[in-house]
C-alpha cells in the first residue's frame, strides 16, 4: 500500500527509502514540521492528508498498529525543517508510547518535537486499546486547521497550543451496520446482526456501549446529536463545522441522507453550520457505518484555516 | 440525498427548486452548459462534479434508474448560459432514450443541446440495460477533460468533437468481491461466495462474464490489464493516465495495494502513467470491488485538461 501511495502520487509525496514515511515533495524550509500517522486501515489517513497546507510527513504502521518508534523518527527527520515538528497523536495507548519515544530519539538529534493528543471520540472511555478517550475522525479536522496555520508561518508553540484549543472543541460519535476483519486475523472483530446497529464503536473493529434495532437515518442522527449536544451545550446562534464520515463501506448516498438529517437537527436548535463535509475520512477497512463530528467554532479563524488551500490526495 | 447534497455544499451547488437537478452557483455567462446524471447510487457521481471547471448540473434519478425527460429538461435549462449545452450521457437504453427526449424538449426552447455517449467499458456487448458498450467509471474523466475545455471557452462543436476523442480512448473493465442491494429490491443483485470474484460487473449489479476463485492483487491486475491491452494495443513509451476506482465497500489499503500492482504492470511494458486517481469515484452503492480505467493520452492536452483547476465536491 505504501509503494501504491507514493507511485501513483509522485506530484504530491515520497517514500523515504526503505521506511514507512510518506513525506511532502515540495519541502518549505523554515515551516514547523507536522507528522501524524498511526496503524494502517484507516485511508485516506494519514498519507492522504500529507501535502501543502496539511501534513509534511505520515507514518504507517500494520493494520490498526501502532507504528514503531523508529519509523517515527524517520518521519520527524522528514518533516523538520529548522523550526521543530509537531506531531498529531490519536489517543491510544501503543501510539502515544511509540510517538513519545521517537520524540525522545529526535530530541537527541536536536530537533525540536511537540505533540498534540487528539481525544475527540465521545463513546466510551478507557476503551479497549485507551486511557481516557480514543481519537477517532475529528484527527483530520486537527490537520487540516492547523496544517494551514503551519502553512501559514506559525510557530510550534502556537501550533501546539492552536491544536490542543481545536482537540477539545471536537465531539465525534461512531456507529457500525457490520464490523470489518483485519486481514491478520481473519474473522470480523465482532458480530452483529443483519438488523442489528452497535453505537459507539471505535475504529479498529472495538465493540461500542450499545447494540440496538436498525432505525432511520433520522432517528440516528437524533441519538447521536443528543449525545454530542451533551458535551457541547448547543445553544442558538452557535457556529459548528460538520463532518459526516463514512467507515470505509458506507454508501456515500447514505452519508448524505444523513447529513440531511443531521442539518435538520441543528437547524432545529438554531446552531449555524458553517461548512459540511461528508466522505470516507478515516476509515475503519471495510466497515459499514459511519462517524459524526462536530466542531464548535471558537474561534472565526478556524473557519478561514480549514477553507485555506492544501495540496493533498484526500483533503478536497 | 439531493436535499443533503445542496445543504452540505452551499459553496459550490444549489437545488433547482421541486427537481432533482443539482447546479453549481457560480454561472458564467457565454460558457457552454455541461450536464450529466442518470441513476442514483453511483456517488459521488454525478453531483459531486457539479462545479466551476466540470459540470453545470448533474440530474439524479432514482436509485440505478434513469431520470426522466423532464428532470434532465430542468437540468439543461439551469445549464444553459447562451451558448449551447452539452450532455454527457452513459450509454444503458433508458438513458440515452430519456436524455434524448429531453434535448428534445430543450430545443423547442431553442436552446441548443448536443450530446456525447461513453461507452468505456469492455467487459462485455449488449448486456441488461445497454446495446453496445455500458459506460462507467471513464464517463468521470470526460466530466473533468470535457469540462476544463469548457471553462475555457471552447464551443459546442469543439467539445463535442474533444468528448468524442476522449471516449474512444478510455477503457475499463470492473470486478466484484460482493453484489450491491437496490434498497426497493431488497435482494443483492447476484450471489457470490467468499472465495469467489466476478469478472466484468457493471455498475448496476449486473453479473459479469466470469466467475473465478479469488486470486492476488497482483494477479488480478495482470488479468485486467491483459483485457485492456487487447484493446489500446499498449506500446513502449505510450502515456496514459490511470484511474482505479473503487466500487463502493472496498477499503482505499486494497485500491493502492492493486494500483501498485498496476504500476508494475505498465512498467514492465514501457507505458508511462502521466497521472494516477484512486478512489470512489463511481460506485455502485455497497458493492465491494473496484474498476480499471486506462485512458491513454493521444493528446498533450489532455493532461492539462485533467490537471485543470476545480471546484467540486469529488474530484481533488
């Protein structure tokens, strides 16, 4: 999948020989450096996010593994360009230990390295592979802000600090209608049934705290943005961005009869939604399901950042 | 779905009110209009191209089912800027019969209408719905070719003839790992064990020519490409531009690990890839599987064409 990546987008990214990085072409010295990555299964993340406005470097791990230390390294050294990297973690346990240590590995080298965990997933806590909460699909809302503040000039310490203000406005819910199967170990990572819907599943086939009757689009939206509501407090006249995003099997018919319902619900309350995007953003192989995101506006130039042009095989 | 579609994407397209007629909002007088569409369950296509640099309107049927005349007569009246529409049409018998009675319709108002029929795919004559060639995921690289040409003030007659060319020079061929269920049928359209693949599907859950055991990536491009080499007769240092289009439920991993193997294949032939697209871009709702497109490049332009700036949903 990797020689894939960069053969058929040589215009955009390169493999850094003999690793699992996939690093920018058009290198901008000067510019901090941003490096994401994690298991793979989950595409287009993170390789199609790498790019001009977006990512400088991502690193690919086995399906739904951590990547280890030293690819993460090799990844930070793509990505530095003489004013430190920052890398966008998804909060699970084997990343944030690995990303950690090649941080450690980098700063040896003199590179100046910062994080920012992402903890957007809602459902469940202290999951199978987590402490606190999982990051799930809002991760690429984080790229695409503050890769255009990146782009932009901003500094590391504001990217952090711009990353870890966007991490906390971000609620994200999951559902699945069928589990996926990594190819390893080749049966599904749980079973439902025909008419059955489990909510709250995360995205390495984990179970989620509930398994219900299927039920309209409608009345999915309305469950799901009753729990979101609880963590955002809607009230009239907010501004929110929406990301509906599909699992990896979800018709994209589908995605958009609910991101009619979800536009409805909102409308409803009063929230102004300032930009929608619906698609398969991170994935979870061949899972039929989808995610919910909503990120709070609080401030007017997240909005500019994530309508800022980028360069990059997912992002559109 | 329609209704989604315009409320997640004010930006770019509007809804021509009581129709199923999705326009971008963006008109340029003295442009030829562009309008393609047919039945639902293939998106991002058609509405995801309706924008600045591809199509005017995109009409939407119902699910795998031709729009009718008077919703395609909407769509070429939100097209039409003065200087003649274009119909891009897909060739099954109910579109080509119902997109001709709407230029029909649209020529009593003495709007000028001409139209191009894609018949990209080689798998199979005559089949369900079609006399002649079906056409699939191609009919996306004449939106985007036929559509820059178009934001360039090319004439009627031009792109027609440019349209044309384009077609004769794309060739595809589809498999399937699992059918798709029309939700009013309820059933998938065709039975397909685990271990088995199906050569030569349409979009539309039609059967193909072929049932094999499962085989490796590697091993199916070879039997695609072998197909398509009976047809463009490949040639060392010919240029092409390749497009691997998944099918709906297949994970982007599979696309790239089968677009690798493509790469490998056109390599070991002299043929240059001038440019690479992966991913969903005419679907067939749920179907797992993918399609091969090859175009091959009798014309510099071309490129430059595909390479064109847009502003649409789908295309990057």
């Amino acid at each position: 999948m990797v020689e894939g990546l960069a053969k058929s987008h040589p215009e955009l990214i390169e493999r850094i020989p003999d690793t699992r990085v996939l690093a920018r072409i058009d290198k901008r010295p000067g510019k901090v450096g941003l490096v994401s990555g994690g298991g793979s299964g989950h595409e287009p993340a993170h390789a199609g996010y790498v790019g001009q406005g977006m990512l400088s470097a991502a690193v690919c791990g086995d399906v739904f593994t951590s990547p280890t230390p030293d690819q993460i390294y090799e990844g930070i050294k793509a990505a530095d360009q003489g004013k430190g990297v920052l890398l966008i973690v998804k909060n699970y346990t084997g990343d944030v230990m690995n990303f950690d240590m090649a941080k450690e590995l980098a700063e040896g080298d003199d590179i100046e390295v910062d994080q920012v965990i992402v903890d957007d997933d809602i459902a469940v806590q202290d999951s199978t592979f987590t402490t606190g909460r999982r990051g799930v699909a809002g991760t690429v809302l984080v790229h695409k802000i503050v890769g255009a503040a990146a782009e932009a000039g901003a500094s590391l310490s504001e990217l952090k600090a711009l990353g870890e203000k966007v991490i906390s406005s971000i609620k994200t819910i999951g559902v699945a209608l069928s589990p996926c199967t990594v190819p390893e170990v080749g049966h599904p990572g749980f079973e439902l049934g025909a008419d059955e819907i489990e909510l709250g599943i995360g995205i390495h086939g984990e179970p989620g705290f509930s398994r219900e009757k299927i039920m309209s689009s409608h009345d999915l939206a309305k469950q799901l943005l009753d729990r979101i509501d609880k963590e955002h407090q809607f009230a009239s006249g907010d501004k929110v961005v929406v990301l509906v995003n599909g699992m990896g099997a979800t018709p994209l018919m589908e995605q958009y009869i609910f991101s009619n319902d979800v536009h409805e619900w909102l409308g409803e309350k009063g929230v102004n939604i300032q930009k929608t995007i619906v698609g398969d953003y991170m994935t979870s192989l061949e899972m039929a399901g989808l995610s919910l995101t909503v990120l709070k506006l609080k401030d007017e130039k997240w909005l500019e950042l994530l309508n800022f042009p980028v360069q990059t095989i997912a992002w559109k």
